[in-house]
C-alpha cells in the first residue's frame, strides 16, 4: 500500500510534467496574444496618426486611404463607428454651388473632426474637437499648385478630346533667340 507521502510525490510529479508541457504553450499563446494586441493598436495609430497629418489634405492618397481602413481597423468599438458612418454619410452628400456651400463644409469639418477626437480617445489622446478643426497646417502654395495642376488637367483633357482648342498664334522670333527663323511664306 502507498503512503501518503508515495501519494503527494506522484501528484507532484504530475503536476511538474503538466507544468513543463503546459508552461512555454501558455507562454507562447500569451506572447502572441500581446503581439497582436500591439499590432493592432500600432495599426490604428498609423491610420490615427495619417489622419492628423492630411487634415488639411483630404484629398491626399494616403488620407483617403486611412479613410478607408478606420471601419477594418476600428471595427466594434462603437464610438469611432458611429463618427466614421456619420463621417462617410456625408462624404457622399452632393455639395451645393459654391457660394451656397458654406454651412454644408463646416458641418463636413466638424464631422471629421468628431472622427479624430473618437478614435483619439480610444488611443489614449484627449483633444478638445474646436482645436482638431482648426490648429492644423496646410500652406497656402500647396492649395494654390494643388488648384492649378486641377486647372491644367482639366484644360487639356478639353484640348485632347476635342472640345477646346489650343490657341496658336503668329509672333516674332527675336534676333537672338537660339530657335531659328521660320520659313517664310511663298505666295
């Protein structure tokens, strides 16, 4: 018969086993748990982080694409959802003539920056939604050559497919001009 000594050394052998099999798969579970936890959150600061620099840029590739990613990567937390639909649903709104347009840009601000302050607070960052509208940066010269390359592509978009035609017009070469003379008209 074994004592309760025998007894207590075969649980403990048991246990020790249970512990050496069991013990690095948990560490390892646990390991790649706090792994994709980091992911994630790195993730959302990256979308977070893209959002704040181009905020001033909407139209920047990389701002529409953060865009996009918030409700993949912001998925079940219900704040920053109900920002990004009430955010997109506006997006999709027809704007009004320019002029007329005013309310309907300030309300898309304020939206947007609702969005920021939502997922900012899911990140840890307490912003106050006035200053996420207006303490931004975007110089002047970018939306002007921004507006001017519009311009350009539009004008010869015309030009190529047809509806406008490119203006030429007959001018004097100066004398010291590199280009040579054009031929002259023989009547």
């Amino acid at each position: 018969m074994k004592t309760l000594a025998d007894v207590i050394n075969i649980l403990l052998t048991l246990v020790t086993i249970v512990a050496i099999i069991a013990g690095p798969i948990a560490a390892v579970r646990i390991t790649r748990k706090i792994d994709e936890e980091r992911a994630a959150k790195q993730r959302k600061l990256d979308i977070f982080r893209i959002l704040m620099r181009t905020r001033r840029e909407r139209l920047a590739y990389d701002h529409v694409g953060a865009i996009n990613l918030v409700e993949l990567e912001f998925y079940g937390i219900t704040p920053v959802i109900e920002a990004y639909s009430k955010y997109i649903d506006h997006l999709y709104k027809e704007a009004p003539q320019p002029g007329k347009d005013v309310q309907f840009h300030k309300d898309r601000n304020v939206l947007f920056a609702s969005l920021l302050k939502a997922m900012g607070e899911q990140l840890g960052y307490k912003f106050d939604k006035m200053d996420l509208e207006r303490l931004s940066y975007s110089p002047v010269g970018w939306e002007d050559d921004n507006r001017l390359n519009r311009n350009n592509q539009l004008l010869l978009n015309e030009i190529l497919s047809g509806r406008r035609v490119l203006p030429i017009r007959e001018s004097s070469i100066p004398p010291d001009s590199m280009f040579p003379a054009p031929p002259k008209k023989e009547d």
